[in-house]
C-alpha cells in the first residue's frame, strides 16, 4: 500500500528526517512513536504532502508522490488527516462536514445531506451531532470537534487516514473515546490508518509500530500483543 524510500527532510541546514525506509500494509492501524523533536508530526505531513520531502520517496500504490508531474489532487482524494487540534472553520457542524464535497463542485443539497450524514454515520457520531448540525462548531465540546474533524476527514472516504495526535489536547476519558472511534473506522472500512503519538501506551491498540528517534527508525515491528483501544491504560 504504502512504500517510504529513503525519506529526507530537511529545513534550511537542519536534518529532520534522516532517511527513513517503513513499508505498510493496506488496512493497517500503524502507530509512529518516539519523543517530541523525533520527526513524527514532519514524517506524516510528508505523507500528505503538506511537507516537501527534499530526498527520497513515497510510493502509495503505484503512485509516486515525489514525481514531478505528480496528481497531488488525486492523491488527496484518497488522503483525509486529523490533527491534534481540531480547528473546525467557524461555521455549523453541517458546513465543516460538506465543506470538502462544496469545493468539489457539489452543489444539491439533498446530495449534500446524504454525504454529511453518511460521513457522521461512517465516524459512529450520528446520533450524538444530528440535532445539533445547524449549530457552530466553535461551541462544541473538544472531543464534539475532534469526532467533527474525523467526520470531515472521511467524508471522501479516504483510503487512508492520518492522525497527527489526536489525543493531545483531550484528557483521557475522551481520548479513549476518539481511539475508540479511531479503531471502529479502521476495523469497519478497512481504512489504512497511521496514527503519530508522543503516548507510547496508544502503541499497543496498532498492528504496526514504527518508533523514531532524531529522524530515524529505531524500531519497526509488527504488534503481536494488540489490545482493544477500550483495554488501554496509561
């Protein structure tokens, strides 16, 4: 699914990421370990391209994202991310949800209300937001915005989900929840998750543990002791 070929980042003079190799597998929860500083958060932004990466490359299926006359659009239709904060646009729950398909020229809003409440359905939120849509989602709980952002970030369905900690900024009780939700889309969709933490205890809920270290892989290893994102402690 996912192939990285000697990554490197760098900016200006300073080496982020100091040629990093991982491959992963399609429908994987993958969780990127490793202190602050380690070149987690730079790592995932390369996937997504938000980041240039200067040498090296990532293949997602046979697309290579550091060609040239690479489809940078074609590839961020199979890519959704969710950050560690949420920042919804300050409009309603509804619009943050269609704001995506609106860009993509869809303009009907029966289709528009089919796509948000299949997406708020798809991320296990329906029921919790549906009577509250019109509202701003500037109003809404930390964890309300993060399940919105998540909601936002797989209204296209996306083959792969990338997930710079976004447990951060919620204390624990949510945050078990939004790993929750997390682990539901990925068994439910079979969507390609890569989740970056600082909190080594999310590492046991993944198939796939890649952990970094000053720009480098240090370890990348298959989780054979996976627990429930319900099960985790920390």
């Amino acid at each position: 699914m996912i192939d990285v070929k000697n990554l490197h980042k760098y900016f200006g003079s300073l080496e982020v990421l100091k040629g990093i190799d991982c491959h992963i597998d399609k429908g994987e929860c993958v969780c990127v370990i490793g202190p602050s500083g380690s070149g987690k958060s730079t790592f995932l932004r390369c996937l997504n391209l938000l980041e240039t990466p200067t040498k090296g490359d990532i293949v997602i299926d046979d697309m290579h994202l550091t060609e040239k006359d690479f489809d940078v659009d074609a590839m961020r239709k199979r890519v959704g991310m969710v950050f560690q904060k949420p920042n919804p646009f300050p409009m309603s729950i509804y619009d943050n949800i269609a704001y995506g398909p609106r860009t993509h020229g869809i303009r009907s809003k029966a289709k528009l209300d089919d796509i948000v409440e299949k997406s708020l359905r798809n991320a296990a939120i329906w029921d919790e937001l549906k009577d509250r849509l019109k509202k701003s989602a500037l109003g809404l709980s930390g964890g309300q915005q993060q399940r919105t952002a998540i909601g936002r970030a797989i209204v296209k369905n996306p083959d792969i989900l990338l997930c710079d900690e976004p447990t951060g900024a919620l204390d624990y009780n949510t945050s078990k929840e939004i790993l929750k939700l997390i682990e539901e889309v990925n068994q439910k969709y079979g969507n390609t998750i890569i989740m970056v933490t600082h909190n080594e205890a999310i590492k046991n809920m993944a198939d796939h543990v890649i952990k970094l270290r000053d720009g480098a892989v240090r370890h990348n290893d298959i989780n054979t002791n996976k627990v429930s994102a319900e099960d985790l402690e920390w």
